[in-house]
C-alpha cells in the first residue's frame, strides 16, 4: 500500500515525523496481518478475535463489580481528580501517562472484519479495505489535532487504487496545499517512488470518452456524438514541475521528477504530447498499476529528502481534539 503522506491541507501524522510513521506503518501492517492471517488459519472466529484486538476480552473487573460500574467510578476519579491536591510531580507523572496511553491507542490498528471470509484472497481484500481507512485516519488527524475529512474521499476509486495497490515505499501527496511566500498554491498528484518523484495531472472523464490533445489552450472531449472544450491539462501539469523542481533546487534535493497525465476512464489522443510527459490511458492504466505493484525497492534517503521539502512548506487546518475530548468528557458527565 502506498502511504498517503498528506491530502489537501489536512493535518497529517507525517508532517511531525516522516521516518518514524513510514516505518511504523509498515511494521504495524505487516504485524496485524500475520497475527490475523494466524488466527483464521487455526479457525479461530474472526469476530473474537476483534474483541481480543480491542482488549475488552482480557479485562479484568474486581469481584462483585461489573464492567459497567467499573467505568462509572472511573468517571467518578476522573471529575473529583480535577480538584483533588496532587503533588505537582504525581500530576505530570499521570499526564505522562495518558498522552502516552492516549497516543498508543491513536496509533492502534484492529481491523473490524464483520463478514465471514472463505479463502485468504478474500481475507486479504477485507484486510486491505480496513487498512484504506486507517490510512484515511492517519491523514487526517494527530494526536491533538484533527481535520474534517470529505466524504468524496471514501469512495475515490483512485485513491483506492493508490493506497490499496501500490508498494509501501511509495509516499503519496493527494492535492496537497503548500504556501509559497505567503500564498497558497494548490498541487495536484505527487508521487514520490524510492527513485523519482512523479507529478500527475489526473483527467476524469465519463467512461470510454475520447480527450483529444493539441498544442493549444483547449483539448477536446468527445463522448459519442457530443464533443466539448476542456482546458489543456499539461499547462497545470508543467507548472506544477516547475514548482516542485525549484523547491527541490532550492534544498539541493537530487531527485528525478517525471511527468504524467493519467486517466482511468477516457483514451487519451495526442500523438503530438511532448517528449517528457507520460500518457497513462484506460488502456494502459491496469497494466502501470500492476508494474508498480510488483516493485520492491525499498525507501531511500533522497526519496525521504524530497518528501520533506513538500512536507515543510504544506499548509494544514485542523481543530484541537483537546477541546473534543473534553466536550465529549462534560457530555459524559452530564448524562
């Protein structure tokens, strides 16, 4: 799975700590799934197994107190602790504690497979869809901060593709939003592979549309009879590599960068397209994606250099989760 460093201008656990979270992706995906893959092959039911992930299975109450009473005189600590005389080292022994606690269980992946799995292709498909999401979390959100996330995002079936398909060495920034001298300039696909960094324009059309590309301003569509205008593409597309060849530039970044036009839908007709641009259409996309699937190099320190350079200059908006966990506390109380 490719590992979506950042999306638009949403806060981003990457943005703190590239190499930590890479590597951490990585070992945590390739864990859970061999503990899962474990677990179905001995037949142990998948819904338990869930509940063991969640570590409510392995709870233990006091005698004579249920789980429920249990956490209401947790609740009951947690209110009266607010007015209670702690020493001040006990105070921040225990505030050490919950954020480390708080940032485990952030980082927690326990995948939720609610359907009954007849064969490990089929586990595996069920484990990656769980994955897609987490991945979506990741992007989105911090320990302390949280972005609202689109809908749109959900169903992107090219971000699907991209994070369900791709290598894990792959660092994937979706429409990020860097500010550049105090302006925002809004990007397109980055790609950055172990070996260069690929900016990509993507064109969606209706399925099986023509785009018919010129030297001019415009392109054309053509879907059956009906033909209409569309802006010419690879002006935004040389931008965007102008821009991100001189922020490498200015950071002494050695890092190839590769143009791409890709379309999952249409065919795309220009014979005319400039020798540097590369032209991903319906007809060649199963086969690209496939080819960059069976890619294993790992991570390299150019490619992490590169990454960072985008990383440093992307804008973020994001809210406090600390004012949400308390509102959620108060709401909790009142009830």
């Amino acid at each position: 799975m490719a590992q979506l460093v950042k999306m638009l201008d949403y806060v981003s656990r990457y943005e703190h700590d590239l190499s930590r979270y890479t590597t951490q992706f990585i070992r945590l995906k390739r864990s859970q799934w061999e503990r899962m893959k474990r677990q179905w092959d001995n037949g142990v039911d998948l819904a338990s197994w869930q509940i063991a992930a969640d570590g409510e299975s392995s709870a233990v109450h006091p005698e004579n107190e249920s789980p429920i009473e249990e956490e209401a005189g947790k609740k009951r600590f947690s209110t009266l602790s607010r007015f209670l005389p702690f020493r001040k080292e006990e105070q921040a022994g225990t505030d050490e504690e919950k954020h480390q606690q708080h940032e485990n269980d952030d980082l927690q992946f326990s995948p939720n497979i609610i359907q009954d799995p007849r064969s490990v292709q089929q586990l595996r498909k069920l484990y990656i869809e769980q994955l897609f999401h987490f991945q979506l979390k990741w992007a989105s959100s911090t320990l302390t901060e949280r972005s609202r996330i689109d809908g749109k995002f959900m169903r992107d079936p090219l971000l699907h593709d991209f994070l369900e398909s791709l290598p894990d060495s792959y660092l994937l920034f979706y429409y990020p939003v860097l500010k550049i001298k105090k302006a925002p300039v809004e990007l397109e696909v980055l790609l950055m592979t172990p070996v260069e960094c690929i900016c990509m324009t993507v064109l969606q059309a209706e399925e099986s549309s023509v785009l018919v590309g010129s030297g001019e301003r415009f392109w054309s569509k053509k879907l059956g009879e009906q033909e209409t205008k569309l802006l010419n593409p690879t002006i935004g597309l040389n931008r965007m590599a102008k821009i991100v060849s001189s922020l490498f530039a200015s950071e002494e970044v050695d890092f190839p960068i590769r143009k791409l036009l890709l379309s999952r839908e249409s065919y795309i007709d220009f014979p005319g397209i400039a020798h540097d641009i590369q032209i991903i259409d319906r007809r060649d996309y199963p086969k690209w994606l496939e080819k960059g699937k069976k890619l294993s190099t790992p991570m390299k320190s150019n490619q992490f250099k590169a990454a960072q350079t985008i990383l440093d200059l992307c804008q973020t908006t994001a809210a406090s989760r600390l004012f949400e966990t308390e509102d959620q506390s108060l709401e909790t109380e009142n009830e």
